[in-house]
C-alpha cells in the first residue's frame, strides 16, 4: 500500500473524527472544546479558532486511536468476547478521556465532565458518526489493487 495514501486516510479519518466530536459536544452538554489557545492564530476570528480547535482535538483523538486503541482491543479482547462486543463501548469511552488527558497539556482543551454516562454517550454518539462518514467516503474500503 502506498504511503500517501495511508496518509490520505488518515487524514480522512481525522475530519471524520473532527465533524463527529463537533455533532457530540453540540448534543451532549457534558463535551466540551475550548477554543482559547487558537484565538491568536485566528486573530479574533471566533469560527476559525472553533475549527482549529476541533481540528487539533481530532488529530489527538486521530493518534490515539490509532496507536493506543489497537493495543487496548488486544489486551481486553476476552472481556471483549464475553461481553458480545459492548465492552467496545468502553474501550472507546477510555479513548476519549485519554484523548480528554492529554488535551490537558495543550493550549486547546477538550473536556468531559464525568465518565461513565458522558464519556459513555460521547463514544456511541462518535462511533454511529464514524461509522457513517466511513462508509460514505469509502475510507475503509480495500483497494482493488491491495486485494489481488
């Protein structure tokens, strides 16, 4: 597979990530994204500093998911065959408060306010939205090339 378009997507995924967390912080009241540290980059415009915000907490949220994520899945996958598959949900749930974390230590911060329902909905809420936005730009499709 070519390097350019893994990036292209995971570049993809990341926007996917990025439009998911806006409809989820817009829906629950609990997820929220500070726009303070991208202010002077916008230079006073509030629309973009929003979209820069989101953006950077997508591409965190982008990274942990896949290099943490991945991990997590493996190392939980018996609870996950146990629990027919909804221990996902919870796997999700932590990569959205590891993502909440680490936002912690940036000029944007990205918060919820208490795990267990919040982060709970947030990650069902992102995983539907992810899910849809993947299937409509094709971004998990193989290749016809890959696949022979």
């Amino acid at each position: 597979m070519c390097q350019h378009s893994r990036m292209g997507r995971f570049l993809v995924r990341v926007v996917i990530s990025t439009v998911a967390l806006w409809v989820t912080s817009w829906v629950l009241p609990g997820v929220r994204i500070s726009t303070e540290g991208t202010m002077n980059v916008a230079q006073g415009n509030d629309t973009f500093a929003s979209v820069l915000a989101f953006l950077f907490i997508g591409l965190i949220f982008g990274i942990v998911n896949a290099l943490i994520k991945p991990l997590v899945k493996l190392i939980s996958l018996p609870v996950t065959l146990l629990t027919l598959g909804l221990f996902t949900v919870v796997i999700n749930a932590a990569m959205l408060w590891l993502t909440a974390w680490l936002s912690s230590f940036t000029p944007v911060h990205f918060t919820i306010d208490a795990f267990f329902w919040t982060a709970i909905w947030a990650a069902v809420i992102i995983s539907v939205l992810s899910m849809i936005g993947s299937g409509v730009t094709g971004v998990n499709r193989q290749d016809s090339a890959a696949a022979r």
